[in-house]
C-alpha cells in the first residue's frame, strides 16, 4: 500500500508539470493526451518504483537517464510524432520490467529450470519486436506506411474504410510519378489520396493535377512536390474502419469553433 501511495503521489506531481499544456477539452486533445502524456506518465512512475524497490536507485537512474537524454536531444533527430515516442517509451518500460523482474526472481526465490524459462524475459522478445514493427510502419519509419481513407471519393477502386499502402516518394525519385497514378498529398491540413490526370513539367516547375475518380471535377490547385508524400501501391478492403469510426466520433463531439 505505502508503495501504491508513493507511486501515485509521483504521478499526480508528474502530471501536475503537464496540467496547463492545452486548456482545450475537446475529445481530440483528450485522447491525444492520454497517449501521448498520462499513460506513459503512469507506466514510468510504476517500473520506477518498481526498479528502485528491488533493484536501488542506480537502476532507477539507468532507466530514466536516458529517457531524459532522449528528450533533451529530441530535435536533433527526426520529428516523430506523440504516437512513436510515446509507444516507444512504453515498449521500454515493459521490456525493462520483464528483464529486472526476471533476475530479481532468479536471485531470490528456487525455481526450476522450466520454471526460470517460463519467466524467462527472451519470452517477450517476439511480442515487443511485433509491436515494435507495427509501431514502426503506422508511424511511418519504413519505405511503405498504411493510410486510413475517410471518404468515397475514389470510389470504385478505393472505398471508405479502406487502408492504402503508400511508398514514399523523396526528391530523387518525385520525377517518377506519371499519369494515371494514385498519390498520397498534404493539402496542409488533411491527407488526399487521388489520381494524378495531368503533368505539368517545365524547365520552372513540375506539378501535378490530381482528381478524385469519384469526384465530377478536377481538385482546384496544382499539387507541388514538395505535397507529395508518397505513391499508392495497394489497398486492404475495409480494415480501416475502426479508424473511420473514431475520427467520426472525435469530430462529431468537438464543439464547433467560430472563425473571425
């Protein structure tokens, strides 16, 4: 119970650093918030008090010394979104707990060979690696990231709910798109998956005309290079409406903001 009762007190102190970060109380920033500050205060705090119980506080420090450095360094890498450095931080935590737990058990308590394999922490390996991939690839660490489609509107041969498989498009490489093609483009606020009808290529410039197969018209601006995120190479029927369900949720409960 002592041990509870710390564990929370530091939490809420934790917590309590973060309390004025975004006013804002809409169901977006509340999810967000939950994953990307809460949960992963809560689970720190616990493998915390757990490492410094069994283990002192020199193990304790060897666990949050490098999350703090990470952070510290934060912009000198890549800028990974809330939803990577927060599962990161979470696989960590389990993976440590499981290693120390394990060597705790092994120096205090008799058990059999079977029994010390059985609790052997190698026996997560698979399971964190497989999240650890699949953190990887939604977060779009790799060649091919998935994407959730939200509308019809290159309806027949993509449909709401479905998830596309989009491989990047860098600089090098931006010239390889042709007609015909699906892209996925940034119009700075939402992701747009439509097909390329037109080419502009000049000694100037190069962009492209994009349509939705479903759409009567032509999108209205020319889609830049530097827009391009990547080139639509399949699509997985369906498996993407759990997502669509929870964006619809989010935005049918975030109380509409009046524009000056």
């Amino acid at each position: 119970i002592f041990y509870i009762l710390i564990t929370v007190l530091f939490i809420l102190t934790d917590l309590g650093i973060y309390a004025f970060i975004n006013q804002s109380t809409t169901s977006v920033t509340m999810f967000t918030n939950f994953f990307q500050i809460i949960l992963p205060i809560i689970v720190r705090n616990i493998v915390l008090t757990y490492l410094i119980t069994t283990s002192g506080f020199l193990t304790a420090l060897t666990y949050i010394l490098p999350l703090s450095l990470i952070k510290i360094l934060l912009p000198i890498f890549p800028n990974y979104d809330w939803f990577f450095t927060a599962s990161f931080e979470i696989i960590l935590a389990i993976s440590i707990f499981a290693a120390i737990n394990y060597v705790h058990i092994k120096r205090d308590y008799k058990f059999s060979k079977k029994s010390l394999k059985k609790n052997s922490p190698l026996t997560i390996i698979p399971p964190v690696i497989l999240i650890a991939l699949t953190v990887s690839f939604m977060a779009g660490l790799f060649t091919y990231s998935p994407l959730g489609i939200m509308s019809n509107s290159m309806y027949p041969d993509i449909k709401r709910g479905d998830v596309v498989i989009v491989k990047k498009v860098t600089k090098e490489n931006i010239e390889t798109i042709k007609e015909n093609d699906i892209i996925k483009y940034s119009d700075g606020s939402h992701y747009i998956v439509h097909r390329v009808i037109e080419i502009n290529d000049t000694n100037t410039k190069l962009e492209f005309r994009t349509k939705g197969d479903y759409n009567n018209a032509a999108d209205v601006d020319w889609v830049k290079p530097e827009q391009i995120h990547g080139i639509v190479k399949f699509s997985v029927p369906k498996v993407g409406f759990p997502a669509v369900w929870l964006s619809e949720y989010f935005t049918n409960t975030t109380p509409n903001v009046e524009t000056k």
